[in-house]
RNA sequence: GGGCCGUUAACUCAGUGGCUAGAGUGCCACCUUCACACGGUGGAAGUCACAGGUUCAAGUCCUGUACGGCCCA
C-alpha cells in the first residue's frame, strides 16, 4: 500500500463494483425487512452538479448507506425533471445559435421531437455526476417527469381534481413573461428593489377646469387607465367622486372612484386605476366594475388599444407618452424614489401582470389537510423553524395557476367541441369524436401545457406506479426522509403533501402524507458569504473538487461543515479538511493491515479481542461509545454530529493514543518466543487493531464510501467475516459490555501525565531521541494504583527510559516538573538548563487555578447558590475545589523545588 | 411593512443555563522517531456585536439596538 490516498485509483471501479451488486435495488416483494424509502428532489434535466446538489445528494446518500446497514431494503429513486421552460429556453437558444429555423417555423411537433433529440445527448448529464459522488440510488427506477407512466398519473391525477371541480379556466391578471411569453405562478417571480421616477400626471376633470394630479411610475399604462381613485375621506378630493376625467391622449371618459385602499400620502393621494396591468387596480376595478383593457400583445409591445402608440416596446411608448404629455403641459413632476418591481426566476426580466385566460387550481380546500400533516406530527421539519414558513404559506395560499403557453410539458388534458365545451380525459379524444357530454364532435384539444410542478408535485407516488396499484406503491410508500432547499418548500414540499392527500384516497388518512421528515439542507456561499450562482461566477464545480480532493474528501468536508441547515461559506481550499481526514484513515488502515499478522498467529487477529491491557479496554470502550454516538446522531439525520464523533474517535482516540500504545506489545512481540507473555500480548493487541479498525470501516462508510470499501477489500477474509462488500455490511451494534467508565477515567489520567511529561520535554529542549529515566509523584492512592500498573505504557508514550512512580512526596532534586490531575510528574535537568522557562509555565498554569479556585469560592461562598442550585452541582463544585487545591499545593511545592 | 437566520480566536465554525469557552485552518518553536510531513509534539491567540433584564449562575433564556444575510408582502 502507499503511502497517500490516491481517490482516483478506485473510485470509478469501486462504484462499478456497487452496480454490480445489485444492493442498491431492494426487491419489490417482501423481504420480510423493512423499508425505507428517499425521494431524491428530481433535478433539471438540463442541469449540472452544483455545490448545493452535492450536500443535499450527499446526505440522502448518507441515510441510505445508514439504513441499507442497519437492515433495511433501503430504496433511493433518482430521477430528472423535465423543467418545461427552463429546458425549452436551451433548446430555443441552441436553434438560435445554429441559425436554423426557429420553435416557430418548426412548429409543435418538430420542435418537441427537438428537445426530446437533445435530451437524449445532453440530458442528465447529472445523474452521471451523482455517480461520481457515491450516490447509491436505484438506477434501475429512474424515473424522468414526462415517461410515459408519470404522464398517465398526470392526466389521472388532473381528470380527478377535474371531476372534484377542484379546477378551473378563467381570465385572471396573471404574472406574463414577455420573453418567454407564457403566464408564470406567483411563486415563481422574485422583487428586486430598484430606483425609479415617479411621474406626476395631469388629468383634466370632464365639464370643469380643475385637474387631478396622479403618481405612477409606470406612464404607459394610462392607456389602460379604466378609473381615477381617491381616499373616501381625503378632503382634497372629495368633490371629484362621481364626477369624471377626460383621459388624455385617448379622450375616453373614466369614473373618478372612492376605495380606502388609496395611500392619501402617498404621491399625490390620488391613483390612476389600471386594472389589466396591476394587481392592487385589478381588485379596485373589480370592486367598482371597471372595464378592464388590455394594452399589450403578448410580447410586451403596445397593441391595437395604443392608438398611434402601437406596436412600440413599453419603453419606448413610455418616452413617447411622457412626451406627449410635456407638450400639453400636463407633465408636472419627477421625483427619484425606490420601489419593487417583479423580475421572472426564469428569464430574469419585468414581469408585466396582465389579464389573460388559463387554468388554476383551487388551494384552499387542498391545503387543508397539508396544514394538518404538521399539526398532527405526521410530517416533521428539521431545521424546525421552516415549519412556520410552509405553515405561513399554506394558510394564505393563492389558486394556482398550471397553464403554461409552452410546448415542452405534459399537455393539458382537456378537449374542446365546437361550441368550446371542454373535457378532461384520461385517454387521448380522438379530433372527430363525440364530446362525452355533449355529444358533439371534439374539434381540439387545448394548446397549453401544464407549469412543471403540476408533474412534479407527484413524485412520492407517481415514481412508484401509482395510480396502478404495484408492489413498489404498497412497500415504499409513504417516504421517510425527503432533503431540499429551502427556496422550493412551496413549489414543490407543500404541493406534494397536498397531493398526497388529495389523490391517494385509496390510502388510510395515516399514510397518505408523503414523507415523514422534510430536511432543509443548508444553502452553499463562496468564501465571501454570496450566494453560488452561474452568472455570478463564483461556483465551485463539485466534480472538478471530486476530482482534485476525491469524492470521499468532498462529501466528509461537507458533512463537517454544515450544522442543521445553517448556510455555510465554502472555499475551496475546505474540502483538504476531508482529504487530511481520509489520507489519516487510509494511514491507520494501512498501519493495522501491516501489523496484523504476528509469528504464531499467522491468520491475523480474527479472534476475538481478549481485552486484558488498559489502552485495549480503553479503545473498546470509547468504540462503542462513538458507535452509539455516530448511530444516534444519524437517526436524528444530525449529520454534522455524527461527523464530529468519527473524526475525534478516528484522530484522536485512535490514532493519536491507541495505536501508539499498541506499537509497544506489537514492538515487543516481534520476536518473542511463541506463548510467551510478550507474544501473548502482542496477538491481543493485534486483535484489537483488528476489530477497531473493521467496525471503524463501517461507521465511516456512509460518509467516505469509497475509501472504506477500497479499504475493506484489503481486509483479511477472516476478519470480514465473510462480508465482500462493505456496502453490505451490517451497521455496528453498541457493544455496551465494552464501555468502562472507570478504564477511561484511568486512561484519561495516564494521557494527562504523558502530556505533562511532553510539556516538560519540551520546556527543557529534551532531544526527541533522548531517553531520560524519569519519576510519577502520586497525589492519592488510586493514582498511585493505577501509574504503578502502567509505568511502562507511560514511558513508552513520553519516550522515557523508565518511569519511577512514587508516592512518598519527595521530589527529585534538579528535575524539571509539572502537575497533572493527581500528581505531578519530573524530568531531570541537563546541566546548562535554564530554569525560567519552566517557572514561567508553572507561574502561568498557577494564575490558572488560582483563577480556578477563586472562582468556586465565590459560588460556594454564595448562600444563594448554595440553597437554590441542584445539589450535584454543587457538590461537583466542591469535589473540584478539592482537585484544585491539591493540584495548587503542587505546583507551589514544584515552583519551590525549581529554585533548589 | 411583516417574518426568519446569523454576529464566539486572524479565518471557517462547534458550544444541554453550571468545570478555567473549544475544534479545524493559519501563526510560532521543535521533530524526517519503523502508518501518515495531507504527519507528530508543545505553544501563542477570545471584552462570546452592543445595551438592559431574568437567574444563585448567561456565550447559552427574555427585551431592545446595530451590522450582515435570506424570505414574504
């Protein structure tokens, strides 16, 4: 083995290996296991990895693993979402680039098959990437949101709400893209703040000579003016009520209104109503039965109703028009303010509400039961605070609107007959063919496709097979764990809850709730705290890091770095973290593998670990320790917990103190007589290696699954027990008989005394290669016990010739010295050794427990806390003041013995 | 306007109301000792944003302020 990790060399072939294995495919008969279900949130189709993909996937990848070990039929179903305008804007771009026709020469049909071509080519260029991450999915049930099967549920699913009346097609002012030109939902426009002019306009009162001044930053909409509205109690304007404006430019006659929705502050107190292009004048003039007139075409340029206006982009009319107005005097004013203006998520430009027919879906009753789930416990948060938000949103949602006048997208279901009677079918109406109610030939099916989440919302069940009622439906479903962003708990999580229970009517009320805890995984910030996007440039692309740092590095770094959802600024240079991590794994593993196989027991350390010596005690101790740990953290998916716990346990316990403890009866051993007491020793040394770094290979897996495994194949047969592939290993049980809370409090003192010694070492300059003979001066009995029975490991840990351990209280003379807990331990001086610099530790650490004491004085010399507080506490309080005198004592006669 | 999150070492972050507030990186010193220099040993480094309050006891709970960020309207 070499010495440094190389993750190329095996992650390829390792993950070849898994697939091969078929362990990422749970049966869908019963297996008489249990279950455990994640949906993976489908990305684009056109997408690549980013940094937010990797954590979420890695942590879903994490739970799998867990479960999978733990003795589940663990299922984990990949997919890709068809993003409807996402992915035709790709394709549009692409026609555009080759100077070929364009979507609307092509027509329909064509240019579907196009972007079924490129999906074929391009398309899920991302679950390839997943695979570089060590993602276990079940590749055999990828699902893809236009398949066949998810296009039946669909219609099955929209044919249903349909039947319930739970949708419907109206003229609504609905959010309009005039670049991509359809109709977006609410959820899908964002508010930018920006500056604006707020232009002040005259508008001639009809049959007087008076004028009302109205604010707006938008001018070229006074062309859809239908009304002028005023404060009912606004003074100033009283009078003109009932009265009415002659519009300028248009010459049309409109009511002069009261409705107390009018700010009397803001502006001049008195608003132009334009209820087609604005949603606040869209309510006005349904209170008041305005006309509504539409003045755009659907690509934002001014239509028919402009007059000499039409056909001019809005901006352009809106010079014209200020113009206009300039000339006729009725421009009175400009003023700078800021204000919000709504920017589609897709195409990044103004959305401009207008009236238009679609399709919507009624929330209200649907949400219902949504709110229910978090209510009554069935659907959990975690981070807990995204509760409120989903809660928040539910309670005060809109109807929904699903029509998309897009091509790329399940079309929706429904068919007209020649007087535009629609239907909603299941099965394709054939053009010709009588209408089911009215008997009339279908003349056309509707021409607009449904908003991608009107797919996706029924992922949990419709990847399963429903409506069909399969194996996999009846094992899987519901899920227990699903992990997003925070950004799609409307679009997606609440709408799959609500579809959950609106369609699965078949289910118990119990089960219909989609997945039992919804994780919300931390957003990714570049090092300078912004958020990662691809035009700010600032990504780091997760595979690039995969392939530097090495897939296992990426995923623990991850892991490690991010604490129940809380964002985390991500550098670059963050992912060493886990490429020290998996270097320092691979070198213990490589360590124990070389050691494991002593002269009289030539087929490794498979026996069982005797357990005889201290630090083997001690390691078996702290094993099942971080077992428990590692195993509760993941049930609670506290993964950064879970992290911490190896990384200690591997670095710290095993690393830094077991294994160096271990190299003196493996030293020792090498060539002891067979039976002896060294040979003896040795093997139970080796058998201790043996079984730590096996189960420690487990704990790992989920998080470094490559390393492990490449690891684990290194491995001796007997020690595997008969396990090829670590993938399928069962998770660790706690070994409760090991943990010894005694063995850890003696071996905790031990570690305190060899680190005095080091300190020392240190203080004086001891060459490394230098071995004094030195002394344990023992406070108390115990300690005196315990030094006495382990002399030896302490010597070899300090690098010491001997050590003396005594209890008398006398010090050496001429030694340098320091306390641990229970006694203090001495190093001789070489001749020239100045001793400042030791007195100066001692002073400091002497500051430190006078600091110490005093401050327990102070709370035990409370009456207060004496009455009020738990008695452990203050009885601890009182057993540490012990400690600490005694250590103080200590160093007082210490300080003293330096000047000798 | 409403809501949420954050503010702890130079940096990135942990931190059940109760040990003298921790880790990793970086920094300083020493060490190529037979797993690992992507290593080992030791060390320096903090007014826990600020102001009040509750409590025997506050980094931790409450109120407010400032700053940074996010969401909704």
């Amino acid at each position: 083995m070499p010495t440094r990790y190389t993750p190329a060399d095996f992650e390829q072939r390792i993950y070849a290996e898994w697939e091969r294995s078929g362990l990422m495919t749970p049966p869908a008969q019963d297996s008489g296991r249990p279950t455990f279900t994640v949906m993976m949130p489908p990305p684009n189709v056109t997408g690549v990895l980013h940094m937010g993909h990797a954590l979420n996937n890695t942590m879903q990848d994490l739970v799998i693993r867990y479960k999978r070990m733990s003795g589940f039929d663990a299922l984990w179903v990949p997919g890709t979402d068809h993003a409807g305008i996402a992915t035709q804007a790709v394709v549009e771009k692409k026609l555009l680039t080759e100077g070929g026709p364009n979507r609307k020469e092509m027509g329909r049909e064509a240019f579907v098959e196009e972007i079924w071509k490129w999906r074929q080519h391009h398309g899920d260029v991302i679950l390839k990437q997943l695979k570089r991450l060590g993602a276990s999915c079940d590749w055999s049930r990828t699902k893809f949101t236009l398949d066949a099967d998810m296009a039946h549920a669909v219609r099955v699913a929209f044919v249903r709400l349909w039947k319930q009346e739970k949708i419907y097609r109206g003229a609504r002012l609905v959010n309009w893209d005039c670049k991509l030109q359809t109709a977006v939902s609410d959820d899908e426009i964002e508010y930018v703040t920006q500056k604006s002019t707020l232009w002040t306009l005259r508008y001639p009162v009809k049959d007087s000579t008076e004028f009302l001044s109205v604010a707006t930053t938008r001018p070229e909409t006074m062309l859809g003016d239908t009304g002028v509205a005023v404060h009912p109690e606004d003074k100033r304007y009283g009078h003109f009520v009932g009265q009415s404006i002659l519009l300028p430019l248009t010459n049309r006659e409109i009511p002069i209104i009261a409705d107390t929705s009018v700010d009397p502050e803001f502006g001049t107190g008195a608003v132009k109503v334009t209820p087609g292009h604005d949603p606040a004048d869209y309510e006005r003039g349904a209170r008041h039965h305005l006309a509504i007139i539409n003045i755009l075409h659907t690509d934002g340029t001014m239509n028919g109703e402009c007059g000499r206006f039409e056909g001019l982009p809005r901006e352009q009319a809106r010079k014209q028009i200020l113009a206009a107005f300039e000339e006729l005097g009725l421009l009175v004013g400009a003023e700078e303010i800021t204000n919000n203006v709504s920017i589609s998520d897709r195409s990044k430009t103004a959305i401009e509400p207008l009236v238009s027919e679609q399709w919507f879906v009624k929330m209200k009753d649907l949400a219902q039961p949504a709110i229910g789930a978090v209510k009554d416990g069935s659907l959990k948060f975690k981070p807990e605070r995204w509760t409120k938000v989903y809660l928040d949103w539910l309670e005060n949602v809109h109807d929904w609107c699903i029509s998309r006048q897009l091509w790329w997208g399940h079309r929706i279901p429904v068919w007209y007959d020649e007087d535009h009677v629609p239907v909603a079918s299941v099965e394709d109406l054939a053009i010709g063919s009588p209408h089911p109610q009215t008997g009339k030939p279908i003349v056309r099916q509707d021409e607009d496709v449904l908003d991608t989440w009107g797919s996706s919302w029924l992922w949990p069940f419709a990847t399963l097979g429903w409506p069909e009622h399969s194996a996999d439906m009846a094992r899987f479903y519901p899920t227990q764990f699903l992990s997003t962003a925070r950004d799609i708990i409307y679009l997606w999580v609440a709408r799959m809850v609500m579809a959950g229970y609106a369609l699965l009517e078949d289910l118990p009320a119990a089960q219909r709730n989609p997945f039992a805890t919804c994780y919300i995984h931390a957003t990714v910030l570049d090092g300078h705290g912004r958020r990662m996007s691809k035009s700010a440039g600032n990504g780091i692309d997760p595979v690039e890091m995969i392939e530097k740092y090495g897939a296992d590095a990426v995923r623990y770094s991850l892991m490690i770095l991010t604490r129940e959802g809380q964002d985390v600024k991500l550098a670059e240079n963050r992912f060493e973290l886990g490429q020290r991590f998996c270097n320092k794994i691979w070198n213990v593993a490589r360590f124990v593998l070389q050691n494991l196989q002593g002269p009289s027991d030539p087929v490794g350390a498979a026996q069982a670990p005797a357990a005889d010596a201290l630090e083997d005690q001690w390691i078996l101790s702290r094993l099942a320790a971080v077992t428990e740990a590692v195993s509760t953290a993941l049930d609670q998916y506290d993964f950064h917990d879970a992290a911490q716990a190896l990384y200690r346990f591997t670095w710290d316990d095993f690393c830094d103190w077991y294994v160096e403890a271990a190299k003196r009866r493996l030293w020792a051993g090498e060539n002891a007589a067979e039976g002896s007491v060294e040979a003896v020793s040795a093997a139970a040394a080796r058998a201790t290696l043996g079984h730590t770094l096996t189960t420690l290979l487990k704990l790992l897996h989920p998080f470094t699954p490559f390393l492990s495994e490449a690891l684990w194949a290194e491995v001796p047969q007997p020690l595997r027990g008969g396990v090829d592939m670590l993938m399928g290993a069962s998770w660790p049980t706690v070994d409760v008989a090991s943990r010894n809370l005694e063995v850890e409090e003696n071996f905790a003192q031990l570690q305190d005394a060899v680190r005095a010694f080091r300190n020392v070492r240190a203080l004086l300059e001891t060459p490394a290669t230098e071995k004094p003979a030195a002394t344990v001066l023992c406070g108390d009995a115990p300690t005196s016990v315990n030094f006495a029975a382990q002399q030896s490991l302490v010597a070899f840990l300090a690098r010491l010739e001997s050590v003396e351990v005594r209890s008398d209280g006398i010090k050496p003379a001429a030694h340098g010295t320091d306390v641990f807990r229970g006694g203090s331990v001495f190093l001789p001086f070489a001749l020239d050794t100045d001793p400042a610099k030791l007195r100066s530790s001692l002073e400091k650490k002497l500051q430190k427990v006078e600091g110490g004491i005093r401050a327990i004085d102070g709370k035990l010399g409370n009456a207060k806390f004496v009455a009020n507080a738990d008695p452990e506490v203050v009885q601890s309080e009182r057993e540490r003041r012990v400690l600490l005198e005694t250590e103080l004592a200590t160093l007082l006669a210490n300080l003293e013995g330096l000047t000798v």
